[in-house]
C-alpha cells in the first residue's frame, strides 16, 4: 500500500515508518519538526542521540535498500496539505502529526491555544484533503484514553448503547478530558466522526494508553536508527521519567498518593495494533474505535516495577511523594475494553519482560544525557504560574525485604 505517516519524524512516527517500509509498502512521511523546536523552547531534549530525518532515512535506505518520501512543511497550511495528498495519493493515511503532550498545553494561554490550532487545525485539512483528494483512503487516527478520563463506569471501546425514556441508540462515549491536550484530541473525534457520516470517509481512532519503550526491531539494526525517547515534565511519560530517575539516582517522583491508573503497551505492540488496523479497515461511512493498551497499572506500580527492576542491576532507588501539580483524581474505578484488537490478533509485549532489557539498559547506555533539571514537575494545572520548587511529600526507602 501507499501509506502516509503524518508526524514521521516523531517517537512513534519514525518507528511506524521503518516498520511499514520493511514490509514493502511505500512509504511517506511529512513532518515539520515541531517537536525538535519544543525542546529547544524548553531546554530539553531526546535521551537518545537522534539523526535529523533526512540521515535517517539516508541510513535506512543504505541499510535496507528501501526508500521513503519525504515532504517538509505543515499541516495547519492547506496548500502543504494540499499538494502531499495530490502527489502522493495515499491509501493509508497514520496521523501522529499533533503535539503529543498535556503539561506543554497547561503552560499558559499560548500553548493551549498553539495546541489546539496545531492538533485541530491540521486534522481538520487532513480530513478535507482525503475528501478531496483520496476518499478511498483509511484515516488510522492516534487517539488517547486520556478522552474518556475516569468514569464510574467501565469504559467501552468508543460507543455505548444508552436507554433513555424508553428509547434506545448507539452513542459515542461520554469525553471527561484531562487537560487542554486532551480536549483536542475530543474535538479531533468528533470531526472525524462527522466527515465519516457526512462525506462518507473510512476512519479507525485508535485510544492509545501510553506507550513505554525504545527498541523495536527495526531499531536493532543499527543506532543511528534510534527513535526518540522523552522524560522531561513536559513530553516524558511516568514510566519513562522513573526509569531514567532510577539511573541518575534521583527519587522516582510519585504525584499525590501515586493511585492514578492508566493503560499503557510496549512500542512493539503499538506497531502491531497500527498494522492490525490498516490491514483491516472499516467499511466506508464508519468511524471505528478501538482502545489501544494491553495491561493497566498505577503510578505506583509503575514505580515499584522499576524499582525492583533497577535494583537487580544495582541501583539503589527511592521512591517519593510529590504534590501533584495536576488536576486529576487520584482514587477512582479504572476499567476499560480493549478486545477488538486482541480479536485482530495483536500478541501483547508485557512490562515485566521488557523493562530491565529495553529500557533501564538503554537508558543506562546514555546516561550522559540526561539534563536533571528538566525531569522535576514545575507545570500546574490550576494556575497560570509554574511551580518554583517541588514539595517532596512523603520519601519511601527500600528496607532489606523489599518492603517500605
């Protein structure tokens, strides 16, 4: 197939590429660097040593004899958009194109609304141009979990069938984002669901749990094909943060009680779900929906995870509570359907098999890199004020049986 990656320069976007592209689809990929730039702006940057796109797909094509297009420029632009739909006609469209990140959107008044115009915007274009341009084509739309927020309820895979005054329908779920990041992702939904409906697009919404994980096979091959890896405040994720924490000696930092529960999925099974997805498109008109994560955890079991895992390489690691600078609950019901893509036939990567050999080790390996000053929450959610020092809660320590 011809498959166009939108944001193929990112984490997930440059992994999605390789993968494609080593089972012989032609691949594009369109990026305006928007994420370098970000980290410019907050001082941080990939734990990896990562080349610009170009070198990487000059290294790729050198290694693997497969080539990929590249187009520079922006989707908020719709004469950009315009031109790549009209040029490369594809039949797969993956959208990662968007900032990726709830911290970088609750900074203040600007980066909210640089993230909705950016996120929204360049959907919006998207959606036009494969009216337009390639109404055959499949939109495999990231999405997030962080939509539905933490209902009292069990959360379905995108729709739920609602009795109300003796009347039945199907109904898209009801959104509780958590942060303005998450509020553009709804809106993205919505959008889509309704150019499925009215131009009669063909559209699958992957809500993606959060993804942990630097390898993927393709990765393997060499270095210098390395994705990114983020664990700053403003893109890195909890897992990530801690597992780089636990190397630079620095008490894993718990938000609030640390009882926050998530999904979350190994790369490789991202990966998996997105191929699962495009070799399986929905009917045209419909709007699919599949909740993408494999195990649910919650910070704090995250931390405990990597703490016995960084301690049988070594490392002495603690583990503290800190005022959580989110507007979240922390004690809530957690419990979300993930099945249509098991029933594809998605293999799950678990945590416990892949955190000391994926992760801390690599994280080990670049050490050197990491900037300690970007790790530590300074964002809030409920002022426009960032946070000038960090209160340590409560510090746990490992005692001799494990235990704290």
């Amino acid at each position: 197939m011809r498959v166009l990656i939108l944001g193929g320069d990112g984490y997930l976007g440059w992994s999605t590429a390789m993968y494609f592209s080593r089972r012989g689809h032609e691949v594009a990929v369109v990026d305006n660097f928007l994420r370098r730039r970000m980290h410019l702006e907050r001082g941080t940057d990939s734990l990896t040593p990562i080349l610009s796109l170009h070198e990487r797909v000059r290294v790729w094509q050198s290694l693997t004899g497969q080539n990929m297009a590249t187009y520079i420029g922006d989707l908020q632009e719709w004469a950009f958009v315009e031109r790549v739909f009209k040029d490369f006609q594809p039949e797969t469209v993956i959208h990662y194109g968007e900032i990726p990140s709830a911290p970088y959107s609750m900074i203040d008044v600007h980066h909210a609304v640089q993230t909705h115009q950016n996120n929204v915007v360049g959907t919006l274009h998207v959606l036009f141009a494969m009216r337009d341009y390639a109404p055959n084509a499949h939109l495999v739309k990231l999405g997030t979990m962080g939509e539905y927020g933490t209902p009292n309820i069990d959360i379905e895979e995108g729709y739920i069938e609602i009795e109300h005054n003796g009347r039945k329908d199907t109904l898209p779920f009801p959104k509780q984002p958590g942060s303005m990041y998450h509020l553009t992702k709804v809106h993205d939904s919505h959008n889509i669901h309704f150019a499925c409906r009215i131009w009669g697009l063909r559209a699958t919404d992957l809500n993606q749990g959060v993804v942990y994980g630097i390898e993927t096979d393709e990765t393997r091959l060499d270095d210098r094909l390395l994705t990114r890896f983020d664990y700053d405040e403003a893109f890195g994720t909890a897992l990530n943060r801690f597992c780089v924490q636990a190397v630079a000696g620095i008490p894993l930092t718990l938000y609030g009680k640390g009882n926050q529960t998530r999904g979350y999925l190994d790369i490789r099974d991202t990966l998996q779900c997105v191929e699962l997805t495009t070799l399986n498109p929905p009917p045209a008109g419909k709007m699919r929906v599949f909740n993408q994560f494999t195990e649910q955890f919650s910070v704090t079991e995250l931390a405990y995870a990597v703490q016995k895992a960084a301690t049988a390489l070594g490392y002495t690691v603690e583990i503290a509570h800190y005022e959580n600078p989110r507007i979240e609950m922390e004690e809530h019901y957690y419990n979300a359907k993930h099945t249509a893509l098991l029933d594809l036939g998605l293999k799950p990567h678990l945590l416990s098999d892949t955190l000391v050999e994926s992760m801390i080790n690599r994280v080990t390996q670049f050490k050197d890199r990491i900037i300690e000053d970007a790790i530590v929450p300074r964002i809030r959610w409920k002022s426009g004020d960032q946070m000038q020092k960090v209160q340590v809660v409560e510090k746990l320590v490992p005692s001799s049986n494990g235990r704290h």
